[in-house]
C-alpha cells in the first residue's frame, strides 16, 4: 500500500497541489465506494495510516445505555466486546473491510478523485493567474481543438479561443507564439485560463517591451484601441518636454514598430499624441484626415460633432467606418462626422423650420374674440389661424366648449383678420378710370410714332381735336390767316385789276 502514498506525492507534483488535498480526496474516494458496497447509512469514517500506507475505513457509532437507533448506537456491553476501554457516551470505531470493495466500487472511488482533484487544480490555477490578468506570456500550440488552440503557459494550459485570434494569423501544433491572458475562469465550459492575441493590452505589452522610453515610464501610454488584424491605434504621452513621444515608439526608420508589426503579421498600427484636451485629442485621433473644426455638443454624454471638408470625409470615416470607430473607442466620446455641404443643409433646415407656420390664433383677440374662447380652440390642437379658417363648423363643434354661437363669432373674428389684408374698395375704384384713360393714349402714341417713323408716307393729317370746332354747326371752322399773308394777297390782286 505504500505505492499508494507515492503514486499521491507524484501526482501533487504534477498538478501542482497540496498533497493533503489528493489524500483528502482518496478519503471522500472510499467513503464513497464503501458506502455504496456495503449499502448502509452508518457513519463511515476514513483514515490514511501513515505508516503502513494502507487507507483505512471506520463504522462510527455512539456507545449509550439503551439502543435506539442500532445503525448509529452501540450498547455498552458491545461496545466493551470490541474495546473493553469503552465507556458510554464516547464514539467506537468498528474496521471495515477494504479488500472486498469490487471494481465498481474502485471506478467510483477513482471517479471522485478524480473530480477532487481537477477542482483542487483549478483553485490552484485560479489563485496563481487571477492576479497576472494582462500579462504577457511565452505559449507554444499544444494542440487543436476545433476552432481553438490550446496553448501551454508553463503551469498549466490556457485556451485561445477563435474569437481571440487574429485575422492574419494561423498556427499549428508546435508552435510559439506570444498572447496576453484575458481571464481566469474558476467553473463552467472554458474553466482555466483564457489568453487573447487579438486584445488591445497585446500591442500595449509589446510596446512596453520595444520602447525604453515606456518601459521606465518616460512616455505613458493613454489608451488604445484596435480591430486585431487591421488597425490599432495607440494613444502616447510623453512626460519630459524633450521627448517625443511618438518618435520615441517608432523609432529609428521605424525600426521598433516595425519590430512589433511583424509580430502581429503585418496589422498597421497608428501612433497619436494624447492630450488632455478632448478636441485636440480628436483631431489626432481622426488622422490621417484633417479636421475642419470639432463641436462639443454634450460633455456630460461626452458627445461630440466633427465636420470635415466633402474631400476628407470619405477618409475620415475610413474602410467600413473604421477610422472613426477606433478613433471613438480612444477617445471613449461618441463622435458624429458631417462634411460642410451636409452641416449647411442641416442650418438652412434649422433656419426654416424657425419660421413659423402661420399666424397664431391668439392674433383674433384683437379682431374681437374672447380669449376664453382662444384657449378652448389652443386646447383642441387649434393653433393658427389658417388651420381655424380651414375647419368646418361641424368641424369647431366637436372642439369641447364651441357651440353654434360661438362659431359664429370666431367666423366674424377670422374674417376681421383677413379683411385687413384686402386693399380698400375706394382705392380699387380710383384706380380703374385711370387705367381706361391711359390705354387710349398710349395706343394713339404708338400709331403716330409709326406714322412718322414710315418711311414714303405723306405727313399724317393733324388729328380732329386741333381742328376748331364752330360754336353753331359741327362743321370745321375756316382758317384764320396772318396779317402778313392778307397784306401779300390785297397786293396780288389789285396788279392783277390794273393789267
């Protein structure tokens, strides 16, 4: 039996775990197997003897005066058969059997211990990686099952799950490669621990390890956000003025994110300059597209409006959105991106929905209409007036409070309002004789300019109003002539009487 104890010490080296924890299981183990072979319900108690290495299993029963329960209780004459120390009160142990326990009862016993001791292994496992969440380790590709690998850490192994993979990446057994661990899962399906090779803190650890400037707390990184097997971008602040933090991550000829890119098969990785304040930040975050100008519109809700020329959006929202999506994860703000010919229609949208849509009811007061009855028509989704006139007075009765009588005065007060809009009556009249005259003239004058302007036409007649009219008959009057011409005539005529 001594085999027993060493087969226990070899197997706590290998899990890792205390060895009273496997002896404790043996115990449960057999306890178990006895109790289902001998088919009883005593107390059964089980003991590893030290040093003869044998387990040992005890019926437990109560040594009283008079018996009730002979399953648990012994009477004390019995009792002393057995033990002649025995006394009452006190507990007797009877030695049970252990060579007649079958092979059922073994592949019970080696059932238990074997579930005892995967609980106690991943206690083990929990309390040593709980506290190493986001560290980075050395793995190699163990073996394949199903969509996920696992992977030895060391200790133990870990499980990396598709959805922790990248992209551009593909392993095979015997491979090495270097993951960050995620999480420890103490119970359920993925128990044990979890490590990702597609999580942020990846390209963070990786980074720590490239740069000196990190790794002794000169430039702090702020955040970082990545879609693993495209793009990471990585927020980087420097503590001394005289670094710079962003060439101090890229290095000379970029030899050190170069480095870390081919660790990560090629995914491009963005290096942006952290600041605290959130605009400034943005415009770093959204390269490499260059911002117009950045809107707060609720820092409480940390939301913010970004507008770029029509030739920068496309690039600024990046394949799929991209580019905006992880430049919102690294800001932690929800960002909304417009170009200018969008932001100006939403202004002249905003401008005309300012403009109102009639005028409000509340106007016919002054037309004469109780504001009693103002508030009834408001109350009844009334507001405008151009919506009171188009109703009907079945219309305005179902509103509560309007009766027949009061859609008459509320017919007089909208006729009042449009009234005022109507040009006066004596206005329209004045106007119309004056229309009537000019028509005439301006026709006359048409035909006299085309009188004089034709050419090879005798000059027009003077027109009836220069002709004088006599005071007795509508015949024209005759000609008048000049003294001059009379004088001239006189002359002619009397050389002619003297020839």
């Amino acid at each position: 039996m001594a085999t027993i104890y060493q087969s226990i010490e070899i197997l706590s080296k290998e899990k890792g775990i205390d060895p009273q924890i496997v002896i404790d299981a043996v115990k449960d183990a057999m306890l178990v197997a006895a109790r289902k072979h001998f088919r009883t319900t005593e107390d059964l108690f089980a003991e590893f003897n030290d040093e003869t290495g044998a387990l040992e299993i005890y019926g437990v029963r109560k040594i009283v005066e008079a018996v009730q329960d002979p399953v648990k209780e012994i009477s004390l004459q019995d009792a002393r058969k057995i033990d002649p120390q025995a006394q009452v009160d006190a507990e007797l142990r009877i030695p049970k059997p252990t060579d007649v326990l079958g092979r059922i009862s073994a592949q019970t016993a080696k059932q238990v211990i074997l579930q005892k001791v995967r609980e106690a292994e991943r206690e083990t496992v929990f309390s040593e990686y709980s506290t190493r969440v986001g560290e980075l380790v050395n793995c190699s590709v163990k073996r394949i099952e199903g969509q996920d690998l696992m992977v030895d850490i060391g200790k133990t192994e870990a499980r990396l799950p598709k959805k922790e993979q990248s992209k551009l990446e593909n392993f095979s057994v015997g491979d090495r490669c270097r993951c960050v661990i995620r999480s420890v899962e103490k119970a359920g399906k993925n128990a044990g621990v979890i490590v990702s090779r597609a999580a942020p803190e990846l390209v963070m650890r990786l980074f720590e390890q490239e740069v000196p400037e990190i790794y002794d707390n000169t430039v702090l990184i702020r955040g970082c956000a990545r879609e693993a097997g495209e793009r990471t971008k990585i927020a980087v602040v420097s503590r001394d003025r005289d670094v710079d933090s962003v060439g101090a991550c890229v290095g000379m000829k970029g030899m050190r994110v170069q480095s870390i890119i081919r660790e990560l098969r090629g995914e491009k990785i963005d290096i942006i300059e952290f600041s605290e304040d959130p605009v400034v930040f943005a415009t770093h975050a959204l390269s490499p597209a260059k911002i117009t100008r950045v809107s707060i519109i609720d820092p409480a809700e940390k939301h913010m409006e970004v507008i770029v020329d029509d030739t920068q959006l496309s690039l600024a929202i990046g394949k799929k959105g991209q580019n905006v999506r992880l430049a919102a994860k690294l800001l932690g703000w929800k960002v909304d991106i417009k170009s200018e010919e969008e932001k100006r229609r939403e202004a002249e949208t905003a401008m005309d929905a300012l403009v109102p849509a009639g005028a409000p009811v509340s106007v016919l007061i002054d037309h004469g209409l109780a504001e009693e009855i103002v508030e009834q028509l408001i109350a009844g989704s009334v507001g405008t007036v151009e919506k009171l006139g188009s109703m009907t007075p079945e219309e305005l009765e179902t509103i509560p409070g309007i009766s027949p009588e009061v859609v008459q005065k509320i017919l007089v007060a909208v006729n009042s309002y449009y009234a005022q809009f109507e040009p006066p009556a004596e206005a329209v009249e004045s106007a119309e004789p004056v229309v009537e005259a000019s028509a005439p003239a301006e026709s006359s004058e048409l035909e006299a300019a085309e009188l004089v302007s034709a050419p090879g036409k005798a000059d027009p007649e003077p027109p009836l109003e220069s002709v004088p009219q006599s005071a007795a008959s509508n015949e024209p009057a005759p000609p008048s002539v000049s003294p001059d011409l009379k004088s001239e005539f006189d002359t002619i005529k009397n050389s002619e009487d003297v020839g």
